[in-house]
C-alpha cells in the first residue's frame, strides 16, 4: 500500500461540530494522529478511536513553535511513508493557524502519496455566530496580532477588524498559559486610528458542547491590564461606516439608497 494523509479539523465544541466526513475519515484510518485543546475533545476522539494517538506532547515549554511543528509534521509524514493510510485530526480548521497541517499535506503529496484535508468548523465560524457579527455587512480584517504589528499592517477603521493568538502576542515559544505582557505595544498602535473610549472584545469560544463563550468587553485604553482569556482573539468593531463613492456607483449603475 502506497500511504495516504487525511487532514481533518474537529471543529470547536468538542464532539458535536465534527463533520460526518471527517468522522468516516477517523474510522477508516489505519492511523490516527491528534493536537486538540482541550480533555474534552481529546476523550471524544478517544472513544472514536481508542488507538489514537497525540503529538501534544511535542510542545515543550521554551522550545520554538517552529520546531515543535517540524517535529509534528515529521511524526504524521513517518507512518503515509511507511504505507499506512493516516488521518491527522486538529482543533477547529484544520486549515487556520495549523502549519503542521498545511506542510504534511504537502510533503506527502510531493512524495507521491495521496493527502487531502477536509474543512472543519473554525473559530471564525463561532466568533461570527457568537458575537453577532456579519463580515458581509461590514468587511473583515484579520491578522495573527503579532503579525498585525510586526508587519505594519494597515488598518480600516471603517471594517471589522479580528487580531488572533493575542494571549501569545510577540511570543515564538509555546506556553500554556495566556501572556499579556506586550498588550501595550498592541494598545498604542489601535489607539493611533481609534479613539480610548472605544470598545473592543476579548473572546473565546467555548470548545465545550454545553458552555457559553468568553465574552470581556474592554475600553482600548484599558487593554494594556485586560485580563485575558486563554486562547483570546481581540474583535474591534468598525469605527464608522465608510463613505460611498457616488462617480462609481453611477458607472455601475446603482442610485444611493436614502441611508448616509
């Protein structure tokens, strides 16, 4: 047997977001390989497939997220070469915040064995469900924050604006517990664009199927000594609504409706 790679997510709320796909996939594995958040959704994957196994044990305190993800793409690469049929299951997306994922899917394929990945229910998906939000009605923005800051991206203060892994923020090594040091650095560049009083949300959702997400509202001015969730994404609502442009609505033929 040629080896193949299955790359699924088990979506947030352990046990009931998974998709009847990626639960035959789990089923029909040879091998099952597993990183999730939580003991929940480890258990669940557990009473699936009583033989899985996970590479949380890879993380080591200190130790470059770089590294620990070579070394997870390497244990799920080891058994699609050595001709067994895996399935590589990840929290939420398998797709969203999952280097492992994306390089093993890749590095299979370039060794001629057959890999896919199956989409999954991300955070985003919660986040928008949770919070109410419609990306739709106001364009989305959204940033891994270090990358936000360190790459000076540009920001719209009329559009939804998402900044991810914020409990981690300027941090290249895992660690388990939420770090809030560089909040400031984080703080002074939003209040460049957005006045101190606005307010902006510290979620989490919750990755348990009974539970509500953690929901923190905060003032920017006090985002600097915000206690800060677990796995915190910051949302910042738009500031306004943006201007319309009335020369181009005529050239598409679209007459302004009555609202500003």
């Amino acid at each position: 047997m040629a080896g193949s790679l299955t790359v699924v997510g088990t979506g947030i709320r352990a046990g009931v977001q998974l998709t009847p796909e990626a639960r035959e996939a789990l089923v029909r594995a040879d091998e099952v390989l597993f990183v999730v958040a939580e003991e929940v959704a480890e258990g669940f994957l557990r009473r699936l497939r009583p033989d899985a196994r996970s590479l949380h044990d890879l993380y080591e305190p200190g130790l470059r997220r770089r590294e620990t993800y070579a070394r997870m793409t390497e244990a799920i690469l080891a058994p699609v070469l050595a001709g067994r049929e895996v399935c590589a299951a990840f929290y939420g997306h398998p797709g969203v915040f999952t280097a492992p994922a994306h390089e093993a899917v890749r590095r299979a394929r370039a060794a001629g064995r057959e890999a896919r990945m199956l989409p999954g229910v991300s955070a985003e998906d919660a986040l928008f469900a949770d919070l109410g939000l419609d990306p739709g009605a106001t364009g989305c923005l959204s940033y891994e924050a270090t990358d936000f800051l360190v790459r000076r991206r540009r920001l719209d203060p009329t559009a939804l604006l998402v900044l991810w892994q914020v409990s981690v923020l300027g941090r290249r090594d895992y660690t388990s517990e939420p770090d809030g040091t560089h909040l400031p650095v984080l703080a002074e560049r939003l209040l460049r664009v957005y006045p101190p009083e606005h307010e902006a949300i510290l979620y989490e959702a919750s990755p348990y199927p009974i539970g509500d997400a953690v929901v923190r509202r905060v003032r920017l001015a006090d985002l600097p000594r915000a206690p800060l969730p677990r796995l915190a994404t910051l949302v910042v609502p738009p500031l306004r609504r943006p201007r319309r442009d009335l020369r181009t609505m005529a050239r598409l033929g679209l007459s302004p409706d009555p609202r500003p």
